[in-house]
C-alpha cells in the first residue's frame, strides 16, 4: 500500500513540475541555475574552510604552527633517522647469519677408477668416485666481531651521542618556532592597535574640521585656519592606509608562521596585561641560559661524539679478530671422499685474525681529520656560551627599557587626554588657537602611539628573554 502511494505521488509531482515548467529549454535553464547557484555556494564555503576567521588567542597560533611546520616536521625527520643510524652501529656488535643456497650443473667427466694387478677372480679396475653430474647444497655463516680494536663500540657511542644532539636541535627548533609565532601574533597586535588610535585620531580631526567650517561660516575663523585642518586630516588619511598596510603584513605574516593560507583572516584574541613582568637579577639569568640551552647540549653532545669518532679513528692501529662458524648441507660434500650423489651435513669454526700493517698513513691521516673536527666544535662551543651570555644580557636591557618605557608612555597618553580636553574647551570659547588643538591632537596620537609600543615591546622583549634561556 505505501509504494502504491509513493508511486502516485511520484506521478502527480511529475505532472505538477510539467505544468509549472512546460518546455524542456525552460527546464534545462532551470538546472543551470540551480547547478550555478550550487557553485557559487560551494565556492563560499571553500573560502570560508580557507578563511581563519574566528579569533585565535596566542595559544591557539603556537599549537596550529606546531601542527603545520614543514620545517619541525623536517627536524623530527632528522632526530629520527639519527636514531636509526645508532640502531645501525648496534647491529655492528652483534652476531650476523648468512643463509646460501646454490645449484651448479656439472660436465661429465669419466670416473676415478683404480687399475688392480692381474689376479684370478678379481676385476681388472676398481671405481672409487662416481662421476658427479650436478651439485647443490644449502650454507649458513654465523660471524661474530670479538675485537676491533674499539671501533664499533665507539662507532655506536658517536652515533648514541649524535642522535641526542639532534633531539637537542629539534627541542631548540621548537622554541624558535613558539617564539617566531608569538612576535608574529603581538605584531599583529601592535599593528591592529595602532590603526585603531589613528582611526579615533581621524573621527576627531573631522570633528574639528566641521566645527572649523561652522566658525568660518560665522567669520569667527579664517579660511587659513580651516586649510591647516584639511591638511592634517590629509596626513591622518595617509597614515591610516599606512596603518591598514601594516595590519595586513603583520597578519600575512602570522598566517605564514601558522601555517594557513596567507589570505585567512585571522583575528587576535589575547590582549596584554598592564602588569609589569618581574625578571630574577642579570647574573643568575645568564646562569640559566648557559645551563638551559637546547643548542648548548646539542654541541656538548656532538663534542662527545667528536671524542668517540677520535677513538674509532685510532682502532685502525689494533689488529681485528672475528669469530667464524659455518654449516653446510651439500650434496655431493667435497669433505666426505669417496665423492658421492648424496646429501651429507658438515660444519667448521674457527677464529680470523687481520692487521693491517701498511696503509701508507691512512689511519694517521683519518685521526688528523676527526681530530680537527673535534677542535672545531669545542671552539664553537665556546663561541655559543659567549654568544648565550651576550644574548641573555641584550634581551634583559631591552625588557628593562620596555618596563620603564611604559610607565612614561601611560603618563603620557594621560596628559595628551586631558590637554586634548582642556584645549578643546578653550577653542570652542576662543581662548585657544586652531593650532594648539591641532597640536593637541597629534600629541594625543602619537602618545596612544607610543603607549601601545611601548606594551608591546615588553612582550616581545619577555619572549625574546625566555628564547634566549632556553623555555
């Protein structure tokens, strides 16, 4: 009964959609529109998957980055193939089987037959050896290195120790990576602030210029007066495309850190905290720096390395013993005589002793060679520990100069306030000069300018601190 129903409300659409839509033309044209409203939609969907349009906190940047970074995703491919060549070393220590099998088809040959003296009864040859027409057999080789002079033990040290200095650089590309996001993020920040102070600096020029207007209107102002507005907001008018310019840099450039399309619209979310950020005195920071950075250990580590790398170099000095055993299943076994068209099991084991007792120098000339690039980066520690301490001590001056510099700016946004609201009122009853609220204006801007600067520097200078102590 209730596909007898959907059957007839089939037929009864069908008819319905033919009378609505009498000709096929009319009923194609309806498709394609509908086909390219189903486009455009999906177009804006696409867009909107693209788009970043929801506000992200700081948080939230640094984990989408981390997610997205080709190049952490390149150093945690290094930390593992680092791993994997220590993997390697190890196997070097350890017994190795070799499994054979082959299959040799031979020639005829006559066999081996020995003459008897003439005797009654006996026969004038004997065969000891058949001749053999094919040979095939299965071998497994079992190798065990005893003693190589140090060489693999220090082989597997070098590469244990090379393995931990990429771990080292992959935490310390992480941390660059958290940092390079978070001055993106408040640069944006920056940039969205600024551009708000100008805007609010441009509604009050306009609203200035209008009153302007209305007293040259009442010849209370003169037209000279008026042009020096007009002029202002002109300048005003530029530096907010320059703002607005910055805006979309600073956000292209987040974008770019995060790892999203460059077009998305990514807002900010977090806001700074007016509180002054506390830091413990210059010496026991650079103490942490010293004992804290990621790149510090990753040389340290390859420094060991180095030092392992010169012990293998040496183990070309010291002669090789290995320890051999074989097992063979062959048929015929060369061993068993007479030869025979059977398959026989032997086995053998014993010790290889090899020393190279001429190279024309090679094993001086390899020592030379790690020994330098041990040299190397011992120096090069040395010049990173100065590099850390001389870093530690710029970001903590600049966080230094932040602090101060917002107690100054804030002061002086408040008196750039309440000039501006002082000169206004003296203008609007003729006590004050188109000029000094001209004057008053810009002072205002540009302390609201350098407030928001000021703020900003002070966590950029925190996050470029905690880069340099290695958090």
């Amino acid at each position: 009964m209730k596909y007898v129903r959907l059957e007839k409300f089939k037929i009864a659409a069908s008819h319905y959609l033919r009378q609505l839509i009498p000709t096929t033309l009319q009923r194609w044209t309806l498709a394609a529109i509908i086909a390219c409203f189903v486009v455009i939609f999906q177009g804006i969907g696409v867009s909107s998957a693209n788009g970043q349009d929801s506000p992200m906190t700081v948080d939230e940047c640094v984990n989408a980055a981390i997610s997205n970074s080709s190049k952490l995703h390149t150093s945690r491919i290094k930390v593992s193939q680092a791993r994997a060549k220590a993997g390697e070393a190890l196997t070097q220590l350890l017994p190795t089987a070799t499994v054979g099998a082959f299959y040799t088809r031979l020639s005829k040959v006559p066999p081996f037959e020995v003459d008897l003296p003439p005797y009654p009864g006996l026969p004038g040859s004997f065969t000891l050896s058949e001749s053999v027409k094919e040979s095939r057999g299965l071998t497994l080789n079992i190798r065990q290195p005893l003693f190589t002079g140090l060489r693999l033990l220090s082989n597997l040290r070098m590469t244990r120790k090379n393995a931990a200095a990429s771990s080292f650089d992959f935490e310390s590309d992480s941390l660059t990576l958290v940092a390079d996001v978070q001055t993106a993020y408040w640069n944006l920040f920056k940039a969205v602030e600024i551009k708000k102070a100008v805007d609010e600096n441009l509604v009050q020029v306009s609203a200035h210029l209008e009153d302007a207007r209305r007293f040259m209107d009442q010849n209370l102002l003169a037209l000279n007066d008026v042009l020096k507005i007009e002029t202002q907001k002109s300048q005003i008018q530029l530096m907010q495309i320059e703002a607005d310019n910055a805006v979309r840099m600073a956000r292209i450039n987040l974008n770019n850190q995060i790892g999203i399309p460059l077009n998305s619209r990514t807002e900010i979310a977090s806001s700074l905290s007016d509180e002054l950020a506390s830091a413990p005195s210059l010496d026991s920071l650079i103490v942490i720096g010293l004992s804290g950075r990621a790149e510090i250990d990753a040389i340290n580590r390859r420094v060991e390395a180095g030092k392992a790398g010169v012990a293998a170099a040496r183990a070309g000095w010291f002669p090789q013993v290995v320890l051999t055993g074989n097992y063979y299943r062959l048929r015929p076994n060369s061993r068993i005589l007479p030869t025979r068209d059977e398959w026989d099991n032997t086995w053998d084991i014993g010790l290889a002793l090899s020393f190279e007792a001429w190279n024309w120098g090679k094993t001086i000339h390899q020592t030379r060679q790690v020994q330098a690039q041990l040299e190397q980066a011992i120096d090069a520690l040395d010049q990173l520990r100065d590099a850390v301490e001389l870093e530690v001590t710029a970001r903590y001056l600049d966080l230094m100069k932040a602090q101060q510099s917002i107690a100054v700016a804030r002061n002086a946004v408040a008196q750039a306030s309440e000039n501006l609201r002082i000169t206004k009122e003296k203008f609007h009853v003729d006590l004050a000069s188109n000029t000094d609220l001209l004057d008053a204006e810009v002072a205002l801007l540009q302390a609201s300018t350098s407030y928001t600067t000021a703020r900003v520097s002070q966590e950029l200078a925190g996050i470029a601190l905690k880069r340099a102590l290695g958090r």
